[in-house]
C-alpha cells in the first residue's frame, strides 16, 4: 500500500521494469564529479539526463508532463550552457525521423524561447552577449583538437554508455531496444552537434 501523502510523487516515477532510467539520470548528473573542476553550466548534465529519459522512457511519463518538458527542457539547459541547445536539435531529429508533427510543433515553440534566454540574461543579469558570446567568438578554432585522444571525461562516458546499452539489450526485446538506441543515436548527435565548435576552442576540449 502506498500512503496517501506519497501517491502523488509514485505516478510521477517511471514503473518498476522501468527503474534502470532513475540509474542513468543519476550517473549524467553526477558526472560532472569526473571534471577537473566544477562549473555553473553543469546542471546542463540535467537537462541532458531528462532529454534522455524523454526518448527511452517516453510512455512512463504523465502526457501533461511530458508535453511541459518538451516544451521546457532545451530552454532551461540553454539557460545554464548556450550548447546545451543540442539537446532541442536531438529532440527536433527524433520526432522528424519517427514524423511527429505535433512534438516537432512544440520543439519549434521551445526554440525560439531559448532564443529568448539571451536578450532576456541581457536585460537582466548584464551584458550576457558581449561578455560571454563575445568572448567565445574572439577564440579560433583549433582543429588539431580533433586529432588528440579523448580525455578521461570521453573515456568514462563511453564505458557507462556501453555498459548501460549491454543491460538494456538483454533486459528489451529487439524492436523496443532499436527503437531506443537510434533515438539515443540521434539524441546525442544533436548535442555533439552544437558541442563541436566550442570543443575545438581554447580550453573547450576539457569544458565540453
């Protein structure tokens, strides 16, 4: 029996089968923990880890809530990190390729409000653009970064990703675990996407 004052928060949590999802949204949050150092735009791992429980785990959400965090999740990410607008570019390619016309809608609305976050960090926090998107721009690209090997960040990441997609192929039939994998797939091809200037810049190898 569930008490009265903890049913509410239980429909909000994914079913028993799909409890591997709280694992993968704790491992993305926490692993800014591997990062030199830590930064203000690490919360945008959140942002990351809920875009992911969106495209795997999309029928264990509340439909009002899942509509809200389509809409909300890529602004609020963009909000910490102006990369973080990758997660609304993997979004848009995975309702796109499956032919979604009411998400892609939705994710049409929810860029042009993180659109808005600069004009909006402008008028209230300073002079966001000059300070910060100026000063990205005055960095070169230095595509030799493409050619050294991955730093410990990559390596970590990619031995989580193996392991966690080895457990989710025994635990899904194959249909549901291709399905899962290519929305992965076209995911984080929207956020390395957007990551990619920023990681051939000075320092951004480390910070992205």
């Amino acid at each position: 029996a569930v008490a009265p004052h903890t049913e509410g928060l239980t429909r909000l949590l994914p079913s028993r089968s799909g409890m591997w999802g709280v694992g993968v949204a704790f491992l993305v949050c926490s692993s800014s923990l591997l990062a030199g150092s830590v930064h203000p735009d690490h919360p945008s791992l959140v942002g990351l880890a809920v875009a992911l429980a969106l495209v795997v785990r999309e029928g264990s959400w509340p439909r009002w809530l899942f509509w809200t965090t389509l809409l909300l999740v890529t602004p609020l990410t963009v909000a910490f990190k102006l990369t973080g607008a990758g997660i609304g570019l993997g979004l848009a390619a995975v309702m796109l390729v499956e032919r979604r016309v009411r998400e892609c809608l939705v994710l049409v609305a929810s860029g042009a409000l993180s659109l808005a976050t600069i004009p909006l960090f402008d008028a209230t926090s300073g002079p966001f653009s000059a300070d910060t998107m100026g000063v990205q721009r005055t960095h070169p690209m230095q595509w030799q970064h493409l050619r050294w090997p991955p730093t410990l960040h990559f390596v970590a990441a990619a031995a989580v990703a193996i392991t966690l997609t080895a457990l989710f192929m025994r635990g899904e039939s194959q249909t549901e675990a291709r399905r899962a994998l290519r929305r992965i797939a076209l995911l984080f091809a929207g956020v390395v996407a957007l990551m990619l200037p920023s990681y051939v810049k000075y320092a951004g190898r480390e910070n992205n």
